[in-house]
C-alpha cells in the first residue's frame, strides 16, 4: 500500500468516521480526539517511525474539529 494514500486518504477517513461515531456513543467531544492521540502515539512507535507522530498530532487537532462540529449549539 502506498503511504502517502494511507496518510493523506485512509487514516483521516478513519479519523472522522470514528470521531463521529465516539461523540454520537459518549456525547463528550474531548473523548475521540484523546482516544485518536493515544492510538495513533502507540501506532508511530510500534508501526510506523518517529516522524509520523506529526501525523499523530495532526488527526488528534481533526478529531476535534469533528468533534466540535457534532457538538449541539445551545
């Protein structure tokens, strides 16, 4: 598999799909985005190489991005 598709296309389909799903189970947008850092940190260093924790940074920021968007306005 190529990784720029995976880094660019997959993981952030990834990211929001299940941003929306965990805010729609847990209604807390702080939960995805913590849950995404964590997986993503683990994934850089058992998976992937140091540099990708920039990535790891970058889909937590989507996740709440995504997050706040589900969020109700009041």
């Amino acid at each position: 598999m190529n990784p720029l598709l995976l880094v660019f296309v997959i993981c952030p389909i990834i990211v929001i799909v299940t941003s929306i799903v965990g805010y729609m189970l847990v209604k807390r947008w702080f939960v995805m985005p913590l849950l995404t850092f964590i997986v993503f940190t683990v994934l850089t260093f058992t998976v992937f190489n140091e540099s990708f924790f920039f990535w790891a940074i970058v889909y937590a920021i989507l996740s709440v991005i995504v997050g706040f968007m589900m969020k109700p306005k009041k």
